[in-house]
C-alpha cells in the first residue's frame, strides 16, 4: 500500500495566502460546498471523479479536499493509483480557516 503524501489545512490556507500556484480539487458534494468552499478550487464530486480523469493532467500536482480528510484520502490513493499526483488534505474543510465562498 502506497503512502499518500499529506498537507494540513493550516499548510493550504498559507499557501493560498502567499498566492502560490496550487491545484485544489474539493470532492464534496453539491450541498457541502454550497455552504462555503476555497474560492480557487475546483469542485469535482467524488463519485464523478473517475468520470473526470480527462480534465486532470499527470504532471500536475493535486491538493484534493473533503470535509474531514477521509474520502480526499480515497480519491488521493485512487489518483496515485492511476498515475496522478495527489496529496491529501488531512483534517479537511473543518480545520480550514482561510477564506471560503458559496460555490
């Protein structure tokens, strides 16, 4: 079993900060993110994510977001399993603190 790399929320907020280029892809669903989500995500519901492989590119580095960091963990080990990069963000969207938006 491959170790999926992680970063903390506290980590994403700073780097959305600093206005680092990153690729944030949020899996939560529509309900979840209409209530506030990292305005510089993209929002990709889990269950479609197989569905979307052709919007990802393999060179690229993904941060992927849910609410707690457990099913951003599944969809990272699913990517890395699939030949894309993906960090996990652990303790998802409920220790983030930066700034959010209504999708």
């Amino acid at each position: 079993m491959k170790v999926i790399p992680t970063i903390t929320a506290e980590e994403v907020r700073q780097k959305v900060e600093n206005g680092e280029k990153i690729e944030l892809i949020d899996v939560r669903e529509d309900a979840e993110v209409a209530e506030g989500m990292i305005p510089q995500a993209e929002h990709i519901v889990m269950g479609t994510i197989p569905d979307n492989l052709d919007r990802l590119d393999k060179e690229t580095e993904y941060i992927i977001i849910c609410r707690s960091g457990k099913r951003s963990e599944n969809v990272s080990r699913y990517l890395i399993e699939n030949g894309y990069k993906a960090t996990n963000m652990t303790g998802g969207m409920l220790e983030y603190t930066g700034e959010i938006a209504p999708k």
